[in-house]
C-alpha cells in the first residue's frame, strides 16, 4: 500500500528539508509531494533540490498565492493521477508531528477519512495563547453546530483520505478555499456517509515562519460555513 503525504507550503525555507526527510524516514510505501505557491523566500526551488534523484519527492509549482484549499486540491488530483492509496495532508510548520503518520495511515486500514484532532481526549495543543485557542475552539463549536458534524475538530488540516474517499468526493464541487476548506470537504465526507475517525494528536505552534492566519480569513471562513448551511440545508 502506497501513501502520499502533501504538504502546502508558502513561505517555508527553514522547515521543508527537515520535515520531508523525517517523513521520508518513516518508511519506503511513504511519498511527499510539496505543493508550493511561488514562495518569495525560496521555499520552492529548496523542495526541488531535494526532489532532484530522490523519486519519492515530487514538487508542484503554482504560479502565485493561491489559498490552502486550491493547494489541497492540486494534491488530491496529483494522487488521483497516480497509484496511492492512503493521501495525506499535513503543514509544514511542524504543527502536525510526522511520528503521527503510521497511526494515521494505520486507521484508514478501517476508516474513510481519520483526523488527526487536537479536541478528543489524548490531543491538545502547545504554546498557544488564549486568544488563539479561543478562536479554534469558536470556529469548531461554529461549524459542528451548523453542520451537525460530530467530529471534535473540523478544521483540522492533518488528515488522511482512503483513495476511494477522493474518488467519491466531486472535488470540483467544492467551493471554501482558506480554512473552511477543511469543514466543506468533511461535512461532504458526512453527507456521502463516510466512516469518519479521529486520533488525537499534540498541535504544536510553529517556531519557525510566520504564520498565514488572519482576522479576514477567520471572517471569510465563518460566512462559508453559513454558505454550506443554507446551500444543504433547512435552517
Ligand atoms: N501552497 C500554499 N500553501 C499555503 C498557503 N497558505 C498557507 N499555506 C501552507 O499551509 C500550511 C498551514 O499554514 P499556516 O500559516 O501554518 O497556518 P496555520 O497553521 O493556520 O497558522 P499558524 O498556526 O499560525 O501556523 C503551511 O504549510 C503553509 O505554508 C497558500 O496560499 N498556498
Ligand atoms: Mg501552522
């Protein structure tokens, strides 16, 4: 069974060698394909040394900043033109530990989609202040309760998706690209009655890079979650 790990990036120089070659570590069946976004800092041309005579590395180059959700997009298709089984989302910033991947993989032996989720008992999250971790927690309590969705944490961008999954999902349906993007394609994955699981996981802020989360994106991401509701259902 082959896995392939995805990983947006913009703006990412100090953490994409160490965190590809950690992945790569774990096993042979595991790929990582880095998605970036024309990164000012270099983040691209430093994945594409490391692809050059290593197989398992695979680089997309997109034009200019693109969003997240349009990125994860691009790694569902380029999976979907190859031969994976397992596809694997995750940062690049170290928030999503890699030592979690053989457990994540390991899930979907039973399960659609598995989350690595900072919410359920064993999870958590490091060195974030309140005010961070008030924003997460709002976002989720949001978008569970407008959706009906039992997952704990929906916004959760560390996942793994069985091949079938994406197969499935009308990839081009889908309409959130920042962080919503994660709460669309899991409330489709609910609506198409997918088994979905959860494992916890430690979320540690990054150290290095700076982060891309703004106000604007917390904003636009609570109107697309009010844009599924009224789209699928009845208030
Ligand atoms: N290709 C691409 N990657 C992106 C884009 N925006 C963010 N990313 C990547 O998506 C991942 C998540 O972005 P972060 O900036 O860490 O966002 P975050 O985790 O919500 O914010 P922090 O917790 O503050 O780090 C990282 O690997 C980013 O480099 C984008 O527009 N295009
Ligand atoms: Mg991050």
């Amino acid at each position: 069974m082959k896995a392939l790990v995805f990983i947006p990036t913009y703006n990412e120089r100090e953490n994409i060698e160490p965190l590809t070659m950690q992945i790569l570590g774990l096993g042979s069946s595991i790929s990582v394909l880095v998605i970036d976004d024309n990164s000012p800092d270099g983040t691209g041309e430093i994945a594409d040394k490391l692809a050059e005579g290593e197989p398992r590395i695979s680089v997309l180059h997109r034009q200019s900043k693109q969003g997240l959700g349009t990125a994860c997009i691009a790694g569902f298709y380029f999976a979907l033109a190859a031969d994976f089984d397992f596809i694997i989302e995750m940062d690049a910033d170290f928030s999503h530990d890699p030592r979690y991947l053989p457990e994540l993989i390991g899930a979907a032996e039973a399960a659609d989609v598995i989350v690595g989720s900072r919410y359920v008992r064993g999870g958590g999250v490091r060195n974030w202040g309140v005010h961070r971790k008030f924003l997460s927690r709002s976002a989720n309590f949001f978008a569970r309760k407008m959706l009906d969705l039992r997952v704990h944490d929906c916004t959760s961008g560390f996942r793994c998706y069985r091949r079938d999954v994406l197969e499935k999902l009308k990839l081009d349906d889908i309409v959130s690209n920042g962080y919503s993007f994660q709460v669309e394609v899991l409330y489709r994955c609910k609506l198409a009655g997918l088994k979905i699981v959860e494992i916890p996981i430690i979320f540690v802020d990054r150290e290095k890079g700076k982060s891309k989360m703004s106000g604007d994106e917390i904003i636009k991401g609570m109107l697309s979650v009010f844009r599924l509701r009224s789209r699928f259902k009845r208030w």
